[in-house]
C-alpha cells in the first residue's frame, strides 16, 4: 500500500473507486452517506496485515477480539439511520472508531462509547489526528447510553442485542431513529429501525446481519 510522508498508508484512487462502485451496488444510494464514506480512509482502522483488506467489502479483526464492520453494512446502518447536519448521535461500539468517523461527517456531535478502554484509546488519537472534534469518546458499558448528555437524535448499536436496551430506547428524542442489530443468536441477528413517535415506538425490520453481542460491564482490556 502506498504511504504519504507521515507514514501512514494513503487511499489509492483505483481502490476508493473500487470500495465506492461496491457500496453502490450494494445498495448505499444516499450521496451524503456515500461522501462520508469517501472522506474516511478505512485503512487508517485497521492494523497490522490486515490493513492491505481495508477496502475490501469484508469485516476484518481488530483489538480485544472484535471486529470492523463490512463497509457496506457501515453504510446501510448509517443511510437507515437519516442523519442530519443538526443532530447528536450515540453510538454504542466504538470498535475501531470507523463508523464514528463516518458519522461525524454528517452530524452535529458524535458520543462513541466502548466497554474497552484499549479501543476508545485508539480511537481518540485517530479522531485527533484526523481533526474530528465532534466526536466524544467514552468508556463504559453502552448499553445503559449516557444519561446525561440524553436525548438523542439518533443512536446506532454496532453489537447486538437480544432485545433493544430499555434505557437507550428511553434516550431516543421524539422523532428520533435507533438502528441496531437484534437476535438470540450469536451467528445471525435482524438489524432493525426504530422510529419514536409521539404515539410510542415504530419498528421496521430492515435485513439479516451479524455482530458481535452486546456484553455487560467494562472490558478487561
Ligand atoms: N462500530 C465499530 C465496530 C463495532 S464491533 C467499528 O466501526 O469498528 C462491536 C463493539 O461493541 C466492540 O468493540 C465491543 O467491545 C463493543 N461492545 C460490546 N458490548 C458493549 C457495551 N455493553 N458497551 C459498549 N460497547 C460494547
């Protein structure tokens, strides 16, 4: 892969050319999704030998056992998710710090939390050095959201679920959409959209996904 001066790997041409068409025909259509995408160099999340696969269309191992997402499945969540210039986001799953980076482009303010302190690290000294103030980096279990900084616009689990968390869906605004993977199975999970009215709660079951599960408590790591 080639490298700028500061050492780290550059996005080739013919490869972001690649990774958009990929996206495209997988069904990202929004241009905004799709320029976001463009504007974060996925190689920059991964390290090591996997950082040569970073633009293919494939999850790949991070840190701590986890993993990033499938660049298209990064932009149907985020396309499903609708955000706008105005709006705060939480993610729950910061991971690699991917989809954060993805999302500050089209948000207001990102808060990304993770119950590994070794991820959120990483993540912050990307999000500095790719100038995205933005973005709020956490450690904590995710999954109780982030009381005081609630209500949100938008809220985006990356891990799944057997039943979408009670406190996040009370952290979701009126008006506001959560998307998330849901599933007993650790092999297979329903990504769904949740729309809060102001009658109550609407959901739309949008296609098969798989992630890893959502854990109680802090990481060891
Ligand atoms: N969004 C990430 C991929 C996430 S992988 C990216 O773009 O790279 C799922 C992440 O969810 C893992 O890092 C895992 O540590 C985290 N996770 C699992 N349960 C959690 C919880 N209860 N609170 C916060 N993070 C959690």
């Amino acid at each position: 892969m080639p490298h700028d001066d500061s050492g780290l790997p550059t996005y080739d041409a013919e490869a972001k050319m690649q990774f958009l068409f990929t996206l495209r025909s997988r069904g990202v259509t929004d241009t905004r999704v799709l320029g976001a995408m463009e504007a974060v160099d996925r190689g920059l999340f991964v390290q090591g030998a996997f950082a040569a696969r970073a633009y293919e269309d494939t999850p790949l191992p991070i840190a701590c056992g986890q993993t990033i997402s499938q660049p298209s499945i990064v932009g149907l969540m985020t396309q499903a998710l609708e955000v706008g210039p105005r709006h705060t986001v939480l993610e729950v799953g910061t991971g690699s710090g991917y989809q954060a980076a993805v999302l500050s482009h089209l948000a207001r303010r990102v808060y990304t939390v993770d119950r590994y302190r070794r991820l959120t690290q990483a993540a912050e000294k990307l999000f500095q050095a790719l100038s995205l103030p933005n973005v709020i980096t956490l450690s904590g279990d995710g999954s109780h959201g982030l009381p005081e900084q609630a209500p949100f616009d938008r809220i985006l689990l990356t891990a799944a679920a057997e039943d979408p968390p009670g406190p996040l869906l009370a952290q979701l605004r009126e008006g506001g959409i959560m998307v998330l993977p849901v599933g007993q199975s650790d092999t297979v999970q329903t990504l769904i959209k949740v729309r809060r009215t102001a009658e109550g709660l609407d959901y739309e079951e949008l296609r098969s996904v798989r992630f890893v599960p959502l854990m109680e408590g802090m990481g060891k790591e």
